[in-house]
C-alpha cells in the first residue's frame, strides 16, 4: 500500500494524517479484493449450473 501512495505522502506534514490515510486505503484495496473473489465464486457456480434451473 505504501508505494500506492505516491506523492501524497511526501507532500503532508502530518505522520498522523499519512498514517491513517493509509488505513483507509488499505480498507479499499481489501474490500475491492473480497468483492472480486466473490464474483470470481459467483461466476464459477453458474458456469457450473449450481443454480435452480427455475
């Protein structure tokens, strides 16, 4: 995640601000991480035909 930050950390004063930054930064990438191997397991269970036909 840090590399993912860029130049906005260089140009903040504050440690404190990066660092929880960061945090929520982090909380996006695993959420958006979770959300894809989900629909990665939803595709598989239809392309498998694990639904009701109706």
């Amino acid at each position: 995640v840090p590399e993912a930050v860029g130049e906005y950390a260089q140009g903040v004063q504050s440690p404190r601000e990066v660092f929880f930054w960061m945090l929520t930064l982090e909380c996006g990438i695993r959420s958006a991480q979770t959300h894809l191997e989900w629909l990665e397991d939803v595709i598989e269970r239809i392309k498998n035909q694990q639904h009701p036909s109706e």
